[in-house]
C-alpha cells in the first residue's frame, strides 16, 4: 500500500478563477494610479498572481488575498519604466516576505534593462504576523533600492501612507513626490508635535493629477541609466544666440533660470524648502541640465544648512546620471545664525565635496555677488568648475565692499574721501571681475545679454566631456 496520499488537486484555483479574482481587483486606486502613469494599454503586471504567505495567526478569511503590490513595466512617454504600486485594498499595502520579492525581481529587471523604476507608496507597514520575516522584507526592498541607486533613477510618489521604516525607504530614491494629504513620517506628528516634518525630502507636492504629471515630466528630463551620458536633442527649439538684453532680474532665481531655459521651461524641484537657493532640471541650447541658483532677494542669497543640503543631493543625482550643472551665483555667503550652526560645518562639507567629487559637465555664472564662501563652495574653478564666467558689474571678493572698507580701508575716511567713494572703489578694484580673472579663478568676463548664449555654448561644447587621462598618460614607445 502506497504510504504518499494524494494531494488535493482540486481546492487550488484554476487559471480562469486567477482571472477572475484579479478582474474584481481592478478597481482600486493603485490601478487607476497605474492607468494614469502609464502611456495607454502598455502597462505589462509581472507576478500577477501572487498570494500572502501562509501564517498560523492570520484570520482565514484573509489568508487568501493577492499580495498587496503591484509590479509590472511600461512606457511612459514612449521610455521603458518600471514601477511597482502598493494597493491599500489588498492586504492594506502591508509589507511581507513576497511583498519584498516581487519589488526586488522587479529591481532586477530594471537593472538588467537599464530603465527607472517609479515606487507608488501606500502601506500600513510590515505584516506583523510575519515577525522578523516582515522585518526582514523592509532591508531587502533597501538593499535592491541601493543596488540601483547611481545606476538607474529612482522616483519615489507617496501617495497614501508612508510610515516608519517606510519613510525611510522612500527617502532613499533619487526624487521624492508627495500627494498633499499623503502621511510621510517616521513618529507620529501627535508624538512629535510637527506636521509635514520630511518634507525636507519632498522635491514636488500636490494634487495626485498633479503629483503623476510631476513623475512623468522627470522621466523625461532624466537619461533612463547612468551610462546614457549627455542628453541633446537634436534641434534645439530655442535660439541659441537669444540675447537677454539688459535685463534686472531683481535677485530672483526664478526669473533668471526662465529667460535662460529653452522657451522659459524648467521643473522645479523641491521649491517650498530652503527657498533662497532654486535647484531646478531644464533643456538650455538643446541641452537637459540641472541649474543652481540663489534667489539675492531672499536673504541676500546666503547659504545656511538646508540650502547647503539641498544643493549637495541635487548636485550629486546629476552627477550620478551624467546631467550638466550650471550655477549661477548671487550670495554674500553664509548665513550666522545660532540654530543652524550645530550642523552647518558637516553640510557644508557635503556641499564642497559634491562639487568636487562630481565629475559631470560644470559651468558656474556669477550673476552679481559671489562674496566669501559662496564663491568656493558654488561650483568655483577650485572646486572643479569647467568653465566659470562673471558678469561685467559682479561683486567677487572675501568680504562685501562696505566689510571691507570697515575693515581696512576706514583710515582712508577724511573730509575729501567719502565712505561711499571707497566702497566704491573697493568694488571697482579688489572685488572686480577683472581682479578675479587676472587670479585665472574666472575664464570670461561677460554681458547679462550673453549670458544665455554663452551658457548654451559651453554646453554643447562640454556634452562631449570624458576622462580621458588614460589616454593622454599612455607612454608611445618611439619608432
């Protein structure tokens, strides 16, 4: 007699009931979310059919729900993406052991066919049944996102629930979206008492419409993977030749950044924090770039922490993906201010070494100020600038002309020599632009009219930048 019994083949689903389950499903806000990202009738699920995992303490008549995310691939703006969907009506969006696998084989994919993937958060957190097999799914889904970070673009949108661990697993992709009325924090605002406490890492909130539009646009602006370089078009729908006239942008970054991008457009990221500096993606000559640039009528355009944190990780994804940098610079450099001191030297060295260690396209305008550390730490020549170009009326010095004249210059001060006249004589002299590039520190000495053409011209001529040292170190033995 045979020992085995045999199993009973007919309580497992068939193939049409599988259908039929996920047809009910297809309803929910993660699929309309799916239908919304993705360009019409090109979204392909992977792991369609994948059920929680079995756990003795979970109520029966949930044991057999489709594990609650999403993951498939498609093309948004003709590109190939992937992306995985958290969907609160299965499971809560809750975070297991297959919940894990299905985003990292999706991370694999993505890898292997060098496209972004888009993360859709909307989770209560980790299984608690599942115990430290729950725990464990929230380092491997970290693991796969580290894996990929620098290779291929990350763009997190939370548009639901985002807590705990959570939060720091959305925190770790290159751009961070946020439904307006989405949770995203690790403790709770009743404990801590601050709403909106990460939006530090928010770089677009609104509206879900809104929030979509957002991702679409960055996956258009971003190259799909690391290797992709430079990114021209074709034809540049601009005139690169366009002069600006002379125009006073009245120290807002915004209006400056417009008038250099190609038809005035650009996406501007992360608005709402440390506004007096704007860190934006645009298409300038044809070229798509990223652009720095302080706002002088906001705080005379000094750097504190938060501006100096911003600018680094803006500054770092675009070298990361091989996207031109263009600083334009308006500061009389850093904020003094006893709250911000405690972290301000380590983001300042973060900021300084962002510059340095960037190895994509570098071109720094100083657009009017560029006064003690604003000029070092804002993509200066020292600091690994290609080519860095000063307009004809810039400040550029250790200490604004009136410090300056305090200073050292106050000896000078009699009943024929005005204050004023030393000032501005100090400008004329030790802070002109002629003095900064007689240092060799400024390439050009240029117009606001030219700054657009000028700006557009260095890019096209750096989008060809490599290392190619090896090269020029080869010793060629004689013939």
């Amino acid at each position: 007699m045979n020992k085995y019994t045999t199993p009973n083949l007919c309580s497992l689903p068939t193939a049409a009931e599988l259908r039929e389950e996920l047809r009910a499903c297809e309803g929910s806000a993660a699929r309309a979310q799916i239908a919304m990202l993705f360009d019409s009738n090109t979204f392909v699920e992977i792991g369609a059919y994948t059920k929680r995992g079995f756990s003795d303490f979970l109520a029966t008549e949930k044991s057999n729900e489709f594990e609650g995310v999403i993951c498939g691939y498609g093309a948004i703006d003709g590109k190939l993406v992937f992306a995985f969907v958290e969907d609160s009506s299965r499971m809560g969006g809750a975070i297991d052991e297959r919940h894990a696998k299905k985003i990292c084989d999706l991370y694999q994919m993505a890898l292997s066919n060098g496209a972004p993937v888009v993360g859709i958060f909307n989770s209560n957190g980790a299984d608690i049944f599942e115990g430290t097999s729950g725990l464990a799914a929230y380092g491997r889904i970290m693991s796969a996102i580290t894996r990929a970070s620098g290779v291929i673009p990350q763009i997190a949108y939370v548009s639901g629930k985002c807590i705990g661990t959570c939060a720091a697993i959305a925190s770790m992709f290159d751009i961070v979206v946020k439904k307006s009325d989405a949770a995203l924090y690790v403790s709770s605002p009743v404990l801590t008492g601050e709403d909106n406490a990460q939006d530090a890492i928010v770089a677009y909130s609104g509206s879900e419409e809104q929030c979509i539009g957002f991702v679409s646009a960055m996956i258009s602006y971003l190259p799909s993977n690391s290797s992709v370089g430079v990114q021209c078009s074709e034809i540049c729908t601009d005139n690169l030749n366009r002069k600006l006239g002379n125009l006073d942008f009245g120290g807002d970054a915004l209006s400056c950044i417009s008038v250099i991008s190609d038809n005035g457009m650009f996406l501007d990221l992360n608005a709402t924090f440390a506004p007096s500096v704007s860190t934006v993606l645009a298409t300038v000559g044809g070229v798509k770039c990223g652009i720095v640039a302080n706002s002088f009528a906001k705080n005379e355009g000094r750097i504190d922490s938060s501006a100096a944190r911003k600018i680094a990780k803006f500054v770092g994804m675009c070298n990361s993906f091989s996207i031109p940098v263009v600083t334009i610079v308006d500061s009389l450099g850093l904020v003094i201010d006893k709250e911000n001191e405690a972290i301000f030297a380590p983001e300042l060295a973060k900021l300084a070494m962002a510059y340095a260690a960037s190895t994509c396209p570098k071109v720094t305008v100083i657009a009017s100020h560029a006064i003690g550390a604003a000029f070092v730490l804002l993509g200066s020549k020292s600091l690994g600038a290609d080519l860095v170009y000063a307009t004809e009326n810039a400040e550029i010095g250790a200490l604004t002309a009136e410090s300056g004249v305090a200073f050292a210059w106050d000896k000078y001060i009699s009943e024929d020599t005005t204050r004023e006249q030393l000032i501005n004589d100090w400008k004329s002299t030790v802070s002109s632009p002629s003095a900064a590039a007689a240092s060799g520190e400024i390439d050009d000495i240029i117009s606001v009219s030219e700054m657009r053409a000028r700006i557009c011209y260095a890019l096209l001529m750096l989008s060809a930048k490599g290392d190619y040292s090896a090269i020029s170190n080869r010793k060629v033995l004689p013939l």
